[in-house]
C-alpha cells in the first residue's frame, strides 16, 4: 500500500514497476546461477531466454490489459498505454506472450523447448511469487471484505473501504511454496514434467485466489472471470499434454 516512494518533492519511484525490475534482476540471477551450474544448459542461451521473456511478456501482459480490461479508456488516452509506471498489466497476457516469444525464440535457435521450458519453471514460480509484492504494495488485485486478523486496509490510497483479503500475498507464499516444490523434484532420480507441474498448480492456486478476489478485471463469463477460464483451460491443457506424453513412451 504505499505507490510510490517519494525520494524528494520531485523524484517519485513507482513502487510497482521498482519491485518488479527488482524481481525481473533476481530471476535473472538465479537463472544463471542455475546454466552456470548445468552445464548442459549454454549461460549466454539462458540468458536471451531470458530476455525474450522480459519483452514479450511485457507486452502480453500490456496488451491484455489494455484491449480486455480498460479498451475504452485507453481508446480516449491512447498515449497512456504507454505510461507503464502507472501500473496495468495482466499476469496471463504477460505469460501468453512470453510463451508465445519463446516458443518462436527456441524453434529459430533449434533449442529443444521442453528441456528449456523445465529449467525455467522454478524462475517462473519465484518470479511470479515475488511479482505479487508489486502488486499488493500498488494496492491491486485487493480481495474481498473479511474480519480475519490479517485482512489489509487499501482504502487510504484511494481504493474501496473495508478490511479486506490480501490475496496478492495469498499468491506469494502460494507460488514460493511452488518454487520450493520444483526445487525438490528436480532432485528426483526420475525426471519430472517440471513444467507442466508448474502450470498445474500454478493453475490450481490462480483459480484459489481468485474466489478471494473483488478487483474489477473485465467482463465475467458464466459467472467466472476470464483468468478463472484460462486457469481451467491450462490445468485441463497441461494434464491432457502430460498424459499424451506418457502414452507416446
């Protein structure tokens, strides 16, 4: 709950998009903690992956916001799509378009992408767990009104009164307990579909937290949010592709 930082009278740092930048620097780290320490995984390699995540997902995440969420807004101020220091991005876009990016990325560089995509997830689950931080410090993606001893105060900066669910904390220790998880499986003499038990519980947990929530995001469908919709969608996708992959053995 506290927006920006205030440096001096003239120097604001928005303290979405500094929590953020800091994620987005410690993931990078252990990424390449992680090639420097596997050598069948290429640093420099690891390291355009990487950046292929960063931009895409920057602007999946963007792109979905501003074209589902708030299109009329932006319509009027179309330049304000622009102003990223001011918050507005959804989660799924930014994974969407990393994925997309990604996969494009691999194939141009003839890179096996499940071998990649199992090495990343444990960044995926940290990055996310610690992107929430930005989110609740902004004062976004609030939950709904509650009496329990932890419930937050948003409405001093401007958002709905009441005490309410910290569901952006809710994600984060949901997704460092994730992280957590992979890091242990992938010490398994059998490997695992990291990946794929990546997507799953992270489908498992976004469709938890979303039952908590009371933010405004978009148009609901059959009574579910669209990110509920794709949380079900990826969980079905994700066992539906793990299974296939088992059979074809």
């Amino acid at each position: 709950m506290y927006p920006y930082i205030y440096i001096t009278q003239n120097i604001v740092i928005p303290t979405y998009l500094l929590v953020i930048s800091l994620t987005y620097c410690l993931c990078i780290l252990f990424v390449y903690w992680r090639a420097k320490n596997r050598p069948e995984f290429a640093v420099s390699r690891a390291l355009d992956i990487c950046l292929v995540i960063m931009v895409c997902g920057l602007m999946g995440a963007r792109l979905f916001h501003v074209f589902y969420e708030d299109f009329n807004y932006y319509r009027q101020s179309p330049w304000d799509i622009f102003k990223l220091w001011h918050g507005g991005f959804v989660i799924y876009g930014g994974f969407i378009g990393a994925l997309l990016g990604s996969i494009l990325f691999l194939r141009y560089k003839k890179e096996p992408f499940w071998q990649w995509a199992n090495f990343m997830a444990p960044a995926f689950a940290l990055g996310y767990g610690l992107g929430r931080l930005a989110c609740f410090f902004n004062g976004c993606c609030f939950g709904r009104e509650c009496q329990l001893p932890w419930a937050v105060e948003f409405s001093y900066i401007g958002l709905p009164s009441g005490h309410r669910h910290p569901t952006q904390l809710y994600a984060t220790f949901w997704e460092l307990g994730v992280f957590f998880l992979l890091l242990h499986l992938e010490k398994s003499k059998r490997p695992k579909p990291i990946f794929l038990i990546w997507l799953c519980l992270h489908a498992i947990g976004r469709l938890i937290m979303e039952h908590f929530r009371d933010d405004f995001r978009g148009p609901e469908i059959m009574g579910l949010s669209v990110s509920s919709w794709l949380s079900i969608s990826i969980l079905g996708l994700a066992l539906v592709t793990n299974f296939v992959s088992k059979a074809a053995k």
